[in-house]
C-alpha cells in the first residue's frame, strides 16, 4: 500500500513541478510575466493543501470509510508529522489536534 502511495505521490509533485516549469517557459517565450492572481494561486496551492487537513480530519471522523482516501491524499503531511524535523512536527500536531 506504501508503495502505491509513495509513487502517487511522486508522481503528483513531477506534475506540479512540470506545470511550474511550463508556466515559467511560457511566460519567457511571451515576453510577459503571468498575471499576478495566478502566481497568487501557485504560492497559495501548499498553503491551502496544509490547512485542508483540519477539515479532513473531522470528516474522517464521522465517515471512517474516507480514511484510505485520507491516507493517501495526507500522506505527506502525515509523514511530516511523524518523522519530520521538530519544526514541522510540532504545528501540524497541533493544528491536527485542534480538528479532533
């Protein structure tokens, strides 16, 4: 399960980092920048993926069939939580507990 979880993954960071690339390219090739909203939404994306996980933890709890769903899509996160450096552990912890 690990591993098809750890390649989904993998997988997902090589597209957002192609799509970071081709936005990039694009906007040299143009000889313009992107507008600012959608840089806006490239630096919110992380922001908003971390903070998604309150709200994903009480659903969790009050449909415990979603867990799977939630393990793969938080596993990140979660991995961060468990094993990262104390910088990280420490607020997700605590922003995970603040849901339960």
């Amino acid at each position: 399960m690990m591993e098809i979880v750890a390649a989904i993954v993998g997988i997902l960071g090589i597209a957002f980092g192609a799509f970071v690339v081709r936005v990039i390219v694009r906007a040299v090739n143009l000889g313009k920048l992107p507008a600012r909203r959608m840089w806006l939404g490239v630096a919110l994306l992380p922001v908003l993926y971390v903070l998604s996980v309150g709200p994903a933890i009480m659903v969790v709890h009050k449909v415990p069939a979603l867990v799977p769903v939630a393990q793969v899509i938080y596993y990140p996160l979660e991995s961060l939580a468990m094993r990262g450096p104390e910088p990280f552990k420490a607020p997700l912890n605590w922003y995970a507990n603040l849901w339960r």
